[in-house]
C-alpha cells in the first residue's frame, strides 16, 4: 500500500485521528503537546500517529491534507487543523462536543 492510500484508510477508519510529533504520553514538541493536552481534557480516546516514527507519513501528509505542518488534527476523515485552531476551539467549548459526536457515530 502506498503512503497515500494509507493515510486516505487511517483517517477514514479512525474518527478522531491525530498526527503528531511524539505520542500523547511523551510529545516531542510544544505545539504537539499543547493540542493532546486539548484532545484529552474532552475526556475520549483518540487514534494518533507519530510521524517522528513515519517518515513516509511526514512527507505525504501535507498533501495529502493540503497542510504544511503538524499536529494536525482529523475528524470524520476532515482535516479539523493544527494547534492553534484545536487549542481555540478548546478554549471556546467547541471541540469536545465535535470529538463527541464524532466518537458516537463511529460506534
């Protein structure tokens, strides 16, 4: 499978995904760490890729999603966006009931 095919099934099999730089537990940037910390205070599971460990991913996500750098955040197979817009919609109470719906319709 090429690396687009594979990025195409992951964020379509995974209804809140997120590619990051690290993992939840030990993110490897400040931007990376600062949106786990957003996603886990919504208080839900979440899939995640660590593209430090997918150089492949790396390179093809930005296109793949038309988005230059990373975390990036997807949900229902839409690009959501990276830091600063998941930590905004965070602060503003927008983001849990989107990981909500989300996760209750993927089940």
């Amino acid at each position: 499978m090429d690396t687009l095919s594979l990025i195409k099934q992951q964020v379509e099999e995974n209804a809140v995904i997120l590619y990051m730089k690290g993992t939840p537990n030990q993110p490897q940037c400040g931007f990376s760490s600062r949106t786990v910390q957003s996603l886990m205070e919504c208080g839900q599971k979440f899939a995640y890729v660590n593209i430090l460990d997918n150089q492949d991913i790396r390179q093809e996500l930005p296109k793949f999603g038309h988005w230059p750098t990373f975390p990036q955040l997807w949900v229902n197979a839409e690009l959501i966006g990276g830091c600063d817009i998941v930590t905004e919609m965070h602060a503003k109470g927008e983001l849990k009931p989107l990981i909500d719906e989300a996760l209750s319709d993927s089940q």
